[in-house]
C-alpha cells in the first residue's frame, strides 16, 4: 500500500505514487529515495510488474538512440569493478532479513549503525552519503509517536520496515510508504511490537523535475491532465 497524509494544494497520492515508481525505473532519483523503492518493491512486491514495464519502456527507448562515447569511461568501470561485492544476506536487530537496497545503501548491516540511545521509547540513526534526501532509520516501541519536525519546502518520506505505524486514517504496514507533506502529520506505533522505518527527507522542487519527466514519458496523456 501507498499512502500520504494529504493537505489542499499538495502533489496528489497517485502522482507521487507514479511519479515515484517511474523515477525509480528511470534511475533518477537521489540514492536514497532510490534505496527506499528498491525496498519497497522488495518488501511489498504489489508494484514490480509496473515497475518491470516502465524499464521495458525505457529500453526500447535506448535502443532507439545512438551510441555516445562516455568520458572516463575505463576509469569508471575501474570504479565500478573495485568496490567489491555485496556481503550475504545479513539479519537486522528485529531479526527480519534487511532489503539488499538497504543493506547497499547503508554499506553495513544495520546491526553496526550508529544509533542514538534510547530516549522516551525511540532512537535514531543516520544512514548513507552526505547529500540530498539523506536517509535515516527510525525505531520507536509501541505507542511512540514518529518523529516530526518542519519541513520548510522539504517532503518526507517514510517506509515502514517492521511493526504497524497509525495515523488515525490509516495503519501503515511493513512494506507501506507514507509521504509526509503536512507538518502537522501525526502517528504512533500500534500493537505490542517495535516498528522501524526509513525516512527520507528530499527538496518538492528538486523532485519535481526528474519525476514529471518520468511520468509524460511513460503517461503523456496523464502527464498532460
């Protein structure tokens, strides 16, 4: 499920679900948006077909174009080469199998992040590179409320890996993507287990772009609606 807290004047659920998927296809997205897709479609496998058509998409696009030559290009796939394979599988601290974008993302197991220490039920940590839309994890117990704060012209999203996250509208289930615009977005964790969930904070303005993109290629008669 996809769902989003939904004020007047904000980008509509289905737009921000499309747009999403389509950018995540197209391989535009900042890299931990993109890690949040690739877990999303892993833990919540409901959307890998389309997922698998708007690529089918942009293949036949490719192959529609010329080769250009690529600047560097012995040294980036010197690059490419050298940063080694992904270890196994590891276990998070819930004891559920960490999603390989994740775990790729993060470049550890979660088991060896540097959280905060537990205050009043919940603690965080900060995971992946410097840079737009950096992600962080967010473990709270139950009955804790999601930590808000302003959002200024940011968009925060948020996935749920473990546990059960309610807004009062909706309970947001492993595998489930909230789109946090409205700064007086309130939730809580449900039920006796602990939830964890991945939030990214990214620029509406800088997501724009790459995702409308995204979207007139593969709907233009949406797009143009």
């Amino acid at each position: 499920m996809y769902h989003q807290n939904e004020p007047g004047g904000v980008i509509g659920q289905e737009k921000w679900l499309h747009g999403l998927l389509a950018a995540y296809a197209a391989g535009t997205l900042p890299p931990a948006l993109h890690a949040m897709m690739g877990a999303h479609l892993c833990l919540n496998p409901s959307n890998r077909q389309y997922v698998a058509a708007l690529e089918t998409l942009a293949t036949n696009e490719l192959d529609c174009c010329r080769p250009q030559p690529v600047p560097g290009r012995d040294a980036k796939l010197a690059a490419i080469y050298g940063c080694g394979q992904l270890s196994s599988p590891e276990k998070a601290m819930t004891g559920e199998t960490v999603p390989r974008a994740l775990r790729a993302y993060a470049g550890s197991c979660f088991d060896s992040v540097a959280w905060s220490p537990f205050e009043n039920g919940l603690r965080m940590c900060k995971l992946g590179a410097c840079g737009e839309g950096k992600g962080r994890l967010v473990e709270m117990q139950p009955g804790v409320a999601f930590p808000t704060c302003a959002l200024g012209e940011d968009v925060e999203f948020i996935l749920v890996l473990t546990g059960v996250l309610s807004d009062g509208a909706n309970d947001h289930r492993t595998g489930d993507i909230v789109v946090r615009q409205d700064p007086a977005w309130q939730a809580h964790v449900m039920g006796t287990a602990t939830c964890l969930c991945f939030a990214v904070r990214a620029p509406r303005l800088a997501l724009k772009c790459p995702m409308s993109k995204a979207l007139q290629a593969a709907f233009p008669t949406e797009a143009r609606a």
